[in-house]
C-alpha cells in the first residue's frame, strides 16, 4: 500500500486544513521544495500535492512552488487543485507530474476527464470527496446531491488509474481515516481507491494495509506527519508490509 505525505500549499506555504476551510489553516513550512526533499529521505516515492488557492480559483495558483517540488523531489508527484481544463492537465503531466487528480471537472465535465485518461492512461485520478456521502465540488465549498458510489462508477471503463476519496469530516482532525467509507467504495466498484482524510497515527495506516487486496492503493496523510504523531518511516514500512 502506497504511503502519500501530502502537501497543501496556500500563498506558497505548505499548509493543513481543517475539514477544507480556508480559514481554517495551520501553517507548517515557508518552503515546499525543502518539506518535499525531507520526505524523499525519509523514503517515499510518491507525494501528493494539492493547490489549495487553485481548488477556489478554478485554475493553478500556486504553480511556481509546485514547480519547485518537482524539481527537489526525485520520486513521483500526485497534483490536484484546480486542474479543470484539459490544457492545464496536460501542462503538468508534461512538466512531470506523474498523475493529475481532477474532482470537480469529474463531475461537471465526465467526458472531459475520460478523454484525458484515454490519452494519458495511468495518470488521471479521480477525487471522490464526500460530505454526509454525496459528492462535494469546488474546493468543497459545494455539496451535490450525487452519491460517491455513482460518480465512481461513471470511469470504471475510462482508463483511469485511481480514486482518490476524502470524507471532508474527517480531514484535517486526526479524527482517524473512515476505514469503512473507503472500503465500501472500493468495493463498489473495480478501481483501486487512494483513501484520505483524518489519519491520526499509524493505528490507521494498519487498520487499512490488508484491504489492499480488496482495493486500497494508498493513504494520504498530512498533519498526522507535520504534528509528529505519526513517522513517515515507519508509516512506509507499515504500509509495505514489514
């Protein structure tokens, strides 16, 4: 199971929300290229990044410090916040992103997203995130009245490599990831699905390690690391099955 450390970056910080609220930030470093090169030699190889001001906006917005991390960071970066456009999609998996992670265009614009994943096989996730279970958009200012099961299922035959679902109740709280949300969803439908969302510790990271053979490809987890409960080696060896 992949470990992603994220960083959210906002005005070029790396921040954590609280449940998606832009007032609600903590900030945790004024350099992401530095916080991106300290997880590299902690030992991940992958690392997922989300333009928080981008999400709102509608288009990238913190482009130049993502440019820095994927210049400091050797492994693969996972980029998400705001990529709606198939331009701009296809900007960043030329700049090296290996994949793009698109959530609201999922929903207002399917065909757009099966066609990027058409001609890009691989590297186009998904965001399922989730209020109360039904699908919320920009920047998850907006809650839909669609259930995260029935957008999942509409890229099953799409190419696409991943979903990537949050239960926005949990992120941000160290509340613990919803094992049970995550594992419904993957079950549901046939693509592997990233979880996120209110990791808290490595107790989480055990809770979902077995159910990767039914479909759990990763956790994501962010304050857990920056608040020093949980250890980024030991998360990776956790999640590698040692």
């Amino acid at each position: 199971m992949i470990i992603f450390p994220a960083i959210d970056l906002k005005g070029g910080q790396v921040v954590r929300l609280a449940e998606g609220d832009m007032d609600r930030a903590t900030v945790y470093g004024d350099d992401p290229g530095e916080q991106a090169a300290l997880f590299a030699m902690a030992g991940a190889s992958w690392l997922h990044v989300v333009d928080l001001d981008g999400a709102f906006a509608g288009e990238p917005v913190n482009a130049h410090a993502v440019e820095t991390i994927l210049r400091r960071f050797p492994g693969k970066v996972q980029l998400g916040g705001g990529i709606r456009a198939r331009e701009g999609a296809e900007r960043w998996l030329e700049l090296g992103v290996a994949r793009v992670v698109i959530g609201t265009a999922a929903l207002k614009d399917p065909e757009l997203v099966k066609a990027l994943a058409k001609d890009h096989p691989g590297r186009v996730v998904v965001a399922v995130d989730a209020r109360d279970g039904m699908v919320a958009t920009e920047g998850w200012a907006s809650v839909s009245d669609l259930p995260v099961e029935d957008l999942a299922r509409r890229f099953e035959d799409a190419g696409v490599a991943a979903l990537l679902f949050t239960d926005i109740g949990r992120d941000g709280l160290l509340k613990g990831c919803n094992v049970e949300a995550t594992l419904a969803l993957a079950r549901a439908q046939s693509l592997p699905v990233i979880a996120s969302g209110g990791v808290a510790g490595l107790e989480d990271i055990r809770a979902l390690a077995p159910h990767a053979k039914d479909g759990i490809e990763g956790v994501i987890t962010g304050r857990a690391l920056y608040d020093g409960r949980l250890d980024l080696a030991e998360a990776l060896r956790e999640g590698a099955g040692e």
